[in-house]
C-alpha cells in the first residue's frame, strides 16, 4: 500500500518538487555532520535518488552497499561515484566490487518511518542487522513527507539518528 501511494503522490505537484526540496535540505546538512565515508544506497522504485542528487563533497569517500542472501547481510564498498556500477550483489542491486568501506554516515531509504527514528523498508532486514552491527555509526533516514505513518516497532528494529524529509528534519 505504502509503495502505491508514494507512487502516486510522486506524480502530484508537491511529489514532483520533492527531490529538488529534499536535495536542498541534505546539501547543507551533510556539510555539518562532515562525514569521512559517506554510505548510499542505490534506490529503487520511488526513493530519493541520492546518488543523483548527491551534492560535490571533496574528500569524502564514498560507498555503496553489497548484499548478500546466504548469510544473510551487508557490507559497504567503496565507490567512485561515476555512474551506475556494473556488478549486482545477491539482491541483484546495482553495487560496486570495489575495496571493504567503513561510513561513519549512512543515508537510508525510508518507505515509511515514524518521528521516533523507526523506518519501514522492504522487509529484508539488511539496513536494521547492519546499524546493530554498527552502533556509533549516524544513520540518517531519507523519505517523502507523505511517508510518515505509525507503526509498532519490532524488537529487530534499529532507530536512525535523524530522519530528512522534503519539508523537515526529526531529530528522535
């Protein structure tokens, strides 16, 4: 339901002038939170496109994560952030083959997230396993306005330390 509403409200006036809203809100905070590795990730049908919209960051490193189904989880790996990368990983995504990174800063895509840090995805797990795996990491949510919902958390899931948004930023 989530993934046909934001498809449709992608298609509004206000959807249309999201990614330019919410592009301008990630540039400058980006420069305050100054990380060293910056983690992406490669969107999929609807997502802010943030590789896309990504503004100049000299010095920073940048990545990519890599998927894996059996055992289930997922690294990053450097990339040089020119262009769509030619290899998939095992969720057949677009992800570099490049060196193991280590970001200090994770964007995350968000289908839905809740003012307490909470994100909905897709189900698989990848980004929660990963934050617990790398607690001082700031993990910051990047979804649509329209998106927030209420939801009750699983023990699984990890809170982002921010959430961006085209029109705010929560801070849980």
């Amino acid at each position: 339901r989530l993934k046909a509403e934001r498809l449709a409200w992608l298609q509004s006036p206000a959807g249309r002038e999201a990614p330019a809203r919410l592009a301008a809100r990630l540039a400058p905070l980006l420069e305050q939170l100054e990380p060293i590795c910056l983690g992406l990730y490669w969107s999929m049908a609807g997502e802010f496109d943030a590789p896309a919209w990504l503004p100049p960051l000299p010095g920073v490193e940048l990545a990519l994560p890599w998927a894996t189904r059996e055992p289930r989880g997922m690294r990053y790996r450097r990339w040089d952030g020119r262009g769509q990368p030619a290899s998939r990983d095992e969720m057949g995504l677009p992800a570099p083959e490049g060196a193991p990174a280590d970001p200090d800063l994770v964007l995350v895509p968000c289908l839905g997230f809740t003012r307490e840090g909470y994100r909905l995805g897709y189900g698989g797990g990848f980004f929660d396993r990963w934050l617990a795996e790398h607690p001082g990491v700031t993990a910051l949510g990047l979804a649509w306005s329209m998106s927030e919902c209420p939801f009750t958390p699983e023990a699984h899931d990890r809170p982002l330390t921010l959430i961006l948004t085209d029109d705010a930023l929560h801070a849980p």
